[in-house]
C-alpha cells in the first residue's frame, strides 16, 4: 500500500476512479531571465481529502552569484537564463546542501547521443522544479555513451553519496554499472528497454516492444481482425515484436499468417515488400485472366477485362492487418512501397509498435487510419508544452523518462520517516502517474504502463482505445 510521502500521496487505485497526477505536478513556469531569485516550485497535488503542504520558503538571493545555468535554479538562488537550443551541457557542479538527499543522474552528455543526454538533463530540471526542495541534490554525471564512462559516473557518484542512480540510458551501461551499485546497496533506475538488465535493485524505465505489440494486438484482434502478417527488422527488436506477435496471436486463438525480416541496415526494401504482398503471383494470376478474356469474344468478357484494366493483381491476401515493427524514414520508406506492390491498407489495417510515435506520419497515405500503441497524448503534450516554454526547443520523445523518473526520486526523498527508496516502495500496485501516463515497477525490475491504442491521421493522432488511468481499471 502506498503512503503519503511529504505533501505527496502515492498513488492509491482504489481511491478515486481517476489517478490522481503525482508526477505531472503544474506547469513549470519559464526559467525567469532576469531575476537573481527564481520562483519557489509549487508543490505538488495531494490526494482527494488530504491537505497540500505549505510550498518550501523562498531560498535567498546569493550575492554575486554567476550568471550561468544551473542543476537546480530554485534551490541556489542564481539566475537561470534560458539554455534555449544550446546543444553544449550547463556545468556539472554539485550543489553543498550539507544534509540533503542525494540522487545522481547519469546521462550521455557528450558522443553521439548527447542531444538526446542533453534533453534528459532539461526534463530532470524539469521535474526538479515541479517537486524538489531543499534537501534533494542532483548529481548530475556525463557518460559519454559508452559503459566505461557509465562506470566512471556510477563510481563517482557511489563515492558522492548517492542513494539512487537515475539512468544511465542504454542496457549495456546499466548492465557495467549493476554490480558496483548492488554492492554498494545503490538502487538504479535506468532508461533502457532492454528487460534482460533489471533485478536485484536494477529497475528500469523504457518502454518495451513486447507490452506495445500486446496492447496494439489485443485490441485488433477485439475489432475483428483474424489474420495478422509482420515485416520487421532482422535484430533483437524485430525478435522480439515477432515473437511476441506469434505468443499473443495464439493466446487470442487468431492467426499469424506472414512473417518477414529485411536488413536494418540496407536501403532498397522493395524485394522484401515484393514478397511480402506475393506480388509476382498475383500479377501473373491478373495476366493470365486478362489473357484468357481477351481471347473470349463476348460482351461480358469484355466487361470483365475492362474492370481488370484497373488493377494490378488478383487473389487476396492471406491477412488483414500487417505489424511493421519499425520507426522513422526506415518505415515511411517501407510503407511507400505497400501500394505499390498492391498491399492495400484500405483492406489491410497497418499496426505500429512505440517506434511510431513521431509526428508526421500521417505524410505518408499508406500510414492513415493505422493503429499503434503508445502513451496517453494528453499528458505528453502538456509535458511538450512546457518544455517548448522553457527551453525554446521540442523534447526528444524520451526525455520524460528522465522527467518523470527524477520526479519519483524527489517525491521519495520527502517520506515523512526520511528517504523511502525501498523495493515495497518502488514497486507499490498502485503505481504511479507520470509524463507518460500510469506506470508501476514489478518485482523483477521490469516497468509496466497503462497504454492507449492510437490511429494515425493526417494532422495528428485519434485516440480510439484510451490508456487506463489506473492499475485497478487496467485489470
């Protein structure tokens, strides 16, 4: 059962039929540009019937204070002039708050994903802002997107204090950093999606394909779509969509009609598609019916040739929705070729997994009115929105990972009897509620949301199933 936290309350299913937001918090105001003294945060919502806390004194000015960005502007009292598109990370200076809490955030700061590093760092603030106080300390380490640097931030932030690890982003990373962190009694609470990493005090965040395709999947099938095909990546996460496609298919007592892999790697997808649609056979069965109507002399025959004037096969095809487990220009190039070799999504539902939830889908024709399954829009855009304020930028899509996760670790750090970051805690039924809508961590360290089904139209997405907002409504 989860327990009032400071002026926070865990989120409890049974208390109200909607969540309450524990991790959305207000809107951060834009960082002031002038003022030596930013706003105090405003303190989060409490459950219905408790009392909100009284927001933390305002922290005084420090006199002379530089005029650089920091971790946390609220806390030091100096200017924060926006980042705005600055791709280069604030300096990384650990703030002296004598008996605070301390968390580090380990994030790729520089290499190749450092943009991405970058935004995590400005959603982290982010929620530092909606929920911090006094006594949280963000350490803040640069991984340099590799699992030697993970392992040197991880050191150095066990040898700082931390109590929790926030990130680092890919598994391999939190695979090098796990063994130091469980020895030292550290919780880690990574952004990967790779489920093979967690356990023993190693959570993690990422969304995973496998709980998409379930989702997407299920309510497919619920609509009446019996015959399912997937065109995938020939990598683990192809595998893994594949497979998870084929376990529910045959949960649902539905069929898994047509698998195929391309290269992920390669740049023409037209032999793959070709096969896919068995495009050659059904052009040659369109042939050889118009060769035998032309040699027909009859006014019918020659109505019935006309109409196949039209097409370009004959014969159906062996399914009626089609999974394409992929993201980006790889699947708007893969989708153009859909028509193309006479995959018709007028008669085939295209399905998506989480690597569809980019704008601009609806660009490509072959894409509108198919389904996928991700996070609730709403809490998305209000996140979005606030970003764009503050930072003058769009987010990348993962940054409300970092949001969201460093909002927990504040949230925990103000338990009545002090810092609660134990695995009852963490993995408490109820959940939590956060950027990306409802989530709870299993025993096994996994992360289990609460998903919408969302259809791709030409300005935007259409929620047709929306996400549970609670545990208790998801089951």
């Amino acid at each position: 059962m989860a327990a009032m936290i400071g002026a926070v309350v865990l989120v409890q299913a049974c208390e109200s039929s909607r969540l309450p937001s524990l991790l959305q918090g207000p809107t951060a105001p834009t960082q002031p540009q002038t003022s030596q003294t930013a706003p105090p945060p405003v303190p989060p919502p409490s459950a219905a019937g408790a009392p909100a806390a009284p927001a933390p004194a305002e922290p005084a000015a420090v006199p002379g204070a530089p005029q650089t960005p920091s971790l946390v502007p609220f806390l030091t009292g100096q200017a924060t002039p926006s980042l705005g598109a600055a791709t280069e990370p604030p300096p990384i200076v650990p703030l002296k708050l004598g008996s605070a809490v301390r968390v580090a955030l380990l994030v790729p700061l520089s290499g190749p994903n450092a943009r991405l590093g970058q935004a995590m760092l400005n959603a982290a603030q982010m929620a530092l802002f909606d929920f911090s106080d006094a006594r949280f300390e963000l350490l803040v380490h640069d991984t340099e997107g590799t699992p030697e640097g993970a392992m040197s931030a991880a050191g150095l932030a066990i040898g700082d204090g931390a109590s929790v690890i926030l990130g680092p982003l890919l598994g391999p990373s939190v695979r090098s950093v796990a063994p130091m962190a469980r020895a030292a009694g550290v919780t880690v609470i990574g952004f990967s999606s790779d489920r093979t990493i967690t356990g023993d005090g190693v959570y993690t965040m990422g969304f995973f394909p496998e709980a998409e395709v379930v989702r997407v999947v299920d309510h497919a099938a619920a609509r009446g779509l019996t015959r399912f095909a997937a065109l995938a990546p020939n990598d683990a996460y192809g595998m893994a969509v594949v497979e998870t496609l084929k376990q529910r298919a045959a949960a649902l007592g539905v069929a898994v009609a047509r698998v195929q892999f391309y290269d992920p790697d390669g740049d023409d997808f037209s032999p793959v598609v070709r096969e896919l649609g068995d495009y050659d056979s059904r052009r040659q069965a369109l042939l050889d019916q118009r060769q035998q109507l032309g040699e027909t002399d009859s006014d019918i025959a020659r109505r019935a040739l006309a109409r196949l004037e039209k097409l370009q096969t004959i014969g159906e095809l062996p399914f009626d929705a089609l999974l394409l487990a992929d993201g980006g220009k790889r699947l708007l190039a893969i989708a153009a070729l859909l028509p193309f070799y006479d995959i018709d999504p007028n008669k085939v539902r295209m399905l998506g997994t989480g690597q569809w939830d980019l704008p601009g889908l609806g660009t490509e024709p072959a894409l509108l009115g198919g389904w996928y399954a991700g996070p609730p829009a709403q809490a998305r855009a209000e996140f979005m929105a606030q970003y764009r304020e503050t930072y003058g930028g769009d987010p990348h899509r993962l940054a409300t990972l970092a949001y969201d996760a460093t909002a927990l670790a504040a949230v925990l750090s103000r338990a009545e009897g002090g810092p609660d970051f134990s695995t009852a805690t963490l993995t408490s039924k109820s959940g939590y509620w956060g950027r990306d809508g409802v989530f709870r961590f299993l025993r096994d360290g996994t992360v289990e949301r609460g998903l919408a089904v969302l259809e791709i139209e030409a300005r935007g997405l259409k929620v047709i199933s929306p996400a549970p907002e609670s545990f208790e409504a998801a089951n």
